[in-house]
C-alpha cells in the first residue's frame, strides 16, 4: 500500500468516524433531549449551533471524507474505467458513496434550518411574535423529515462502506 493511499484511508476513516458519530449523537440523543426539556433545551440547541463550531466541524469532516472516499475510488478503479466497478467491491463501495452524499447534502440543509433557527431565536426578546412561532415551526417540520433521511443515509453508507470488500454480486 502506498503513502498517499494510506493517508487518504486515515482521512476518510477518521473524518467519517467524527462526522458520523456528531450527526447520529445529534440526531438520536441530543436533539430529542432538548425538544423535551423545552426553553432550556432550546437555549442549548441555539449556543450548540451558533456558538460552538459543530456544524462548520461537521461539514469540514463530511467533506473530507467525501473527498478522499472519491479520490479511493479513482485509485481503486483505475480512474473510473476498470472492470473492478462492477466488482462485489467496487458496486459496495459505490452504493456507500451515494449514501454518503445523500446524507452530505441533506447535512447541509440541515445546517442551513439550524442556522435559520439561530437567527430568528437571537432575534426573539421575551415571546415570539406568531411570525417567529410560524418560522420555527416550518423549520421544525422540515427537520422532522430530513434529520432522520440524514441519519440513515449516514448508516448505510457507513454500512456498505465497511462490508463492501466481502460483497459477491
């Protein structure tokens, strides 16, 4: 195995440990914690995402991951043109890659819904106007549906991606 080959493994693995772990803590543990303990969890959601870098984190970490798991693959399959992609391997490691960047994109409008949050929570003083209640509501149900698409993406990828040399098609 050559050097280049080895880092761009370590960055793929490790980034991918840190983005998958921060988005299934998230998704599983923190998130529902917080929307059950109301104005304090709320108060927590909005530091977490406005004050600590978890989502710049996240999305460096996701594509990182993301690139060095294409530059792999363009090595593997000899710049996309070997028989080794319609390989048990090479097609499990192509399916992983398409979760991976399902759940890449819908990290990012999830990003961008937490942001929208932060902004309109920074802009309340005392009680939310019906306007503010009405945003954040729509940005809550549209969170409701792509958080767990986010999560599951995340899981296959991580799943295809860890038993793709062992599959026979």
């Amino acid at each position: 195995m050559n050097f280049i080959v080895l880092i761009l493994r370590l960055i793929h693995v490790f980034s991918g440990v840190f983005w998958v772990g921060s988005a299934l803590m998230l998704n599983f543990y923190i998130l529902p914690a917080a929307g059950a303990t109301a104005d304090a969890g709320q108060r927590f959601i909005q530091h977490l995402m406005s004050r600590t870098r978890i989502q710049t984190m996240m999305a460096a970490t996701g594509g990182a991951t993301l690139l060095a798991g294409v530059i792999l693959y363009w090595i593997d399959s000899n710049g996309f043109t070997s028989a080794w992609m319609k390989s048990g391997a090479g097609l499990g490691f192509g399916i992983g890659a398409v979760f991976g960047l399902i759940a890449f994109v819908v990290g990012i409008m999830i990003g961008r819904n937490n942001s929208m949050l932060g902004k309109i929570g920074a802009q309340i003083k005392g009680e939310p106007t019906l306007e503010q209640l009405a945003q954040i509501s729509a940005i809550r149900k549209t969170l409701g549906i792509i958080s767990p698409i986010n999560a599951w993406s995340l899981i296959l990828a991580t799943a295809f991606m860890a038993t793709a040399r062992y599959f026979f098609f």
